[in-house]
C-alpha cells in the first residue's frame, strides 16, 4: 500500500508548487473526506459504522472484531456458508456489510458497542479532539488497542486528522507485527529443529535405558534362580522339621482340647449336681423349719390339751368334778365365741370346754347344714370369732373376715379343726402369751372340697 485509503488533511498555504499538482489530486473534495452539513448537525453524537469512511471499515472490522464473532454474525445478513468460507471470505463480507449499512451494518454496530460498553463510556468524557487522541495513546501503550480504537472512530469529537493518525499508527502496528511473526517463524524452525533433535536423543536414551532394564532384569532372574537352587535343599530339610513340629503341636493340641472337653463336662456335671444339691438343701431346709414349727404348736397344743385334762382341785360342787378345764372358772363369763366350719364331732366338746370357763360357743359349719345367711346374725354381737382354716371353705371364710372387720370383731384362725388347737389358742389369748410359731403349716383337708 503506498498510500493510506483516505486522503491526508493538509493546512493551507503548506504545499509547494510542485506539490501542487499531487496535492490537487488528493485534496478532500465536499463530497469525500470532508465534513457536511449533515456531519456537522450530527457533531454532537457517535458516528455510526456506516457514516464512517469505507476506507476505515476493513481496519475497523479486523481489529475490533473477533473471526469466531463474524462467522456467527455474517451468515444471518450474507448468503455465505459459514462452515465452509474461509476467514478472509467472512472478512470482505463484514466490510461490505458495514459499507453497505442496513441490517448487516446495524448488527456490526450493535456488536461492537456491546462489546466495547466500558470504553466508551470511559471515551465519552472526552470533549475535544485532543482529549480523545490522548485516550488512545494511553490505551495504545498499555496494549488496549481494539476497544479504544473504535471508541475513537465512533466519538462524536474525532476529526479527520485523529482517525488518520490512529489508523496510521494501527497500520505501522500491522507491520510491526508481520515483523515480529516472521522472527518469530525463524525461531519456531530453529526450535521445531532442536525439538527434532532433543526427540531423538531422549529416544536413544529411551532404548539405552530399556536394553539396561533388560539386563538388570536378566541378572536378577538368573540370581534369584542360583540362590533358589542353593536354598532349595536347606528349604527342604526346615519343612521336614516344620513337618514334624506342626503334627507335634496339633497332637498337643488335640490332647489339650480332649482335655479342655473332659474338664468342661465335669464342670457342667459338678455345677449341676451342686444346684440338684442346693435346691434339695433349701427343700430340706423348709421341711425342717416346718416340722419345728409343727413340734412347737403340737407342744403347745398337748401342754394346753393336758392342762384341759386336770380337774379344778378348788371346786367343791360334786357335778362340776372331773370336768377338763385349763382357764378359771369365770375366765371367759358373759363371753360369746363363734365357731365357724369345724367337724361335728368335736363341737359337743368345744361346747362343753367353753361353758366349764364360763362362756357361750356358738357353732355355725360355714353353710353345710346351716345356711350362711345365718353366719352374719351369728357374728353380731359376738366377741370372739375362730375358724379352723383346714375345715373351712374360701367363701365362708372371706363372709366372716369381712362381718369381723364391719361389727370390729376380733377373729383368729386355728391350724386344725382339734380340740387341742382350740384350747392352745384361748389359753393363750387368756394368758396373754406370745405365739411361739411364726408359721403354722395348714392342713390340706377341707370338710366341703375334701
């Protein structure tokens, strides 16, 4: 290119004449590079992409916008195959679009403020010319070219003579670049060769270093072989003798667990006659204190039976001689007891005992013979109330606890439906004696269930 696509702004009365002629042809006419009436009254806005010189679109396009953004872009306004043009081909139909405005022109720009948002609006503080090309020379040496370059291009305060130097700058920058690349190329060869050259020696190195592998893996197969050989009669002898400790220690083992299970059995037997044996001490035990108990009461019961036995040596009357009689005679007077259940044979003498002391007996056998309706009005009144609990049944003896507890009447339970057993308890009630058996054993039989 041996001069810029646009013409250069030149100062009147700075040309030669001899310059005249080429300056004559490169002079802006109204109609080209210089400002109109329109641009004027549009001084206080952006300069759209398609009010820009057609000669600033292709820098603008290659430098502000990415290949991979046009190919998205351009197929939407242009009959172009994007998956199939090349990128120079999405290039020249980009800057016909932007030359061309419409659509395609308007989406260029529509792109390019999107994507340079921030520096124009970093750009619009500028309010003259000088401001604006002072924001590029910044932005040109920190290596923010693109979106300053078209914030610059599109300020409504650019002239002429800023987008000429900007785009000249832009173009040397090309060059620069170019020049750069080509070093760049030469060094890349000069590399791409001692690459070439370093692959190839780690390669040599690579098979040095696998034929060493082999031969250390050769020498170690061939040591490990030899001393297997030399250990292989010593390894035999030390398994014979494992041999033989191992069966030595599993006999000794088997013997210890016979063992173990022989003493275990015993165990498990001994325990189980120990508890056989507990349990029938602690039956024998029982059995034992229940027969003291029962040698106590019928001690008791006899000691009170051969007391009944004596006649009164201080009764004169001839009728009441050789009556048995434990108590005084008028230990029990104006005193009623009421007899519950009981067996008939021995009421006759209960009733005689009773009367020698003074006393009334009253006999009901718990609903028998009598009907227990009879047993309430009995026990009213009375002041002494005895069942024997052997001779009694369940119901009669729950009727006369509860009447007992309702009229506040003493009542005591006899072991047995005896004679002895009912004088043993009133001489102990008469004489005030404590108890001597904490537990009486009961007798099974029962005159109503057997």
């Amino acid at each position: 290119m041996h001069a810029p696509p646009f013409r250069l702004a030149r100062t009147p009365g700075t040309a030669t004449p001899d310059e005249a002629p080429h300056l004559r042809a490169f002079a802006p006419s109204a109609d080209c590079c210089g400002p109109s009436q329109d641009e004027l009254d549009r001084s206080h806005r952006r300069t759209r992409l398609a009010e820009l010189d057609a000669h600033l679109h292709c820098s603008i396009i290659g430098t502000c916008l990415s290949t991979h953004e046009l190919r998205k872009l351009v197929p939407k306004f242009a009959p172009l195959d994007s998956r199939h043009a090349s990128d120079l081909e999405i290039h020249h139909t980009a800057v016909e679009l932007a030359i061309q405005g419409g659509a395609g022109g308007k989406a260029l720009q529509k792109a390019l403020d999107t994507r340079y948002a921030g520096a124009l609006r970093r750009f619009a503080g500028a309010r003259d010319a000088d401001a604006v090309l002072a924001l590029w020379n910044e932005s040109r040496a920190n290596g923010d070219i693109p979106p300053a370059y078209w914030a610059l291009m599109s300020h409504p305060a650019t002239t002429m003579e800023v987008r000429q130097a900007a785009f000249g700058e832009l173009h040397m920058l090309s060059h620069l670049v170019g020049a750069a690349n080509r070093a760049d190329l030469r060094r890349l060869v000069a590399l791409e060769a001692d690459n070439a050259e370093l692959h190839a020696k780690i390669e040599r190195q690579q098979t040095r270093l696998h034929e060493m592998s082999r031969e250390r893996d050769s020498a170690r197969d061939a040591l490990a072989e030899q001393t297997a050989r030399n250990a292989a009669p010593r390894v035999e002898r030390d398994a014979s003798a494992l041999h033989t400790q191992n069966a030595a220690l599993q006999a000794a083992l088997a013997a210890r667990d016979a063992r173990l299970a022989l003493e275990t059995s015993r165990r498990e037997a001994a325990e189980q006659r120990a508890n056989a044996d507990e349990t029938a001490l602690h039956a024998l035990r029982t059995q034992l204190d229940d027969a003291l108990a029962l040698i106590d009461t019928l001690r008791a019961e006899t000691q009170a039976l051969e007391d009944a036995a004596h006649p009164d040596d201080d009764d004169d009357d001839d009728d009441n001689s050789g009556k048995a009689r434990a108590l005084p005679r008028d230990a029990l007077k104006n005193r009623r007891i009421v007899y519950v259940g009981g067996r008939p044979g021995s009421n006759h003498a209960l009733r005689r005992w009773v009367a020698a002391a003074g006393g009334e007996l009253t006999v009901h056998d718990g609903g028998i013979e009598d009907r227990k309706g009879l047993l309430a009005a009995a026990l009213a009144g009375a002041d002494l109330a005895v069942f024997p609990v052997d001779c009694i049944d369940h119901d009669s003896m729950n009727t006369l606890k509860r009447v007992c507890e309702r009229h506040q009447v003493t009542y005591h339970p006899l072991r047995t439906a005896s004679l002895a057993s009912f004088v043993e308890l009133i001489t102990r009630l008469h004489t005030n004696a404590a108890p001597t058996l904490t537990a009486v054993p009961v007798s099974r039989f029962c005159l109503r269930h057997g």
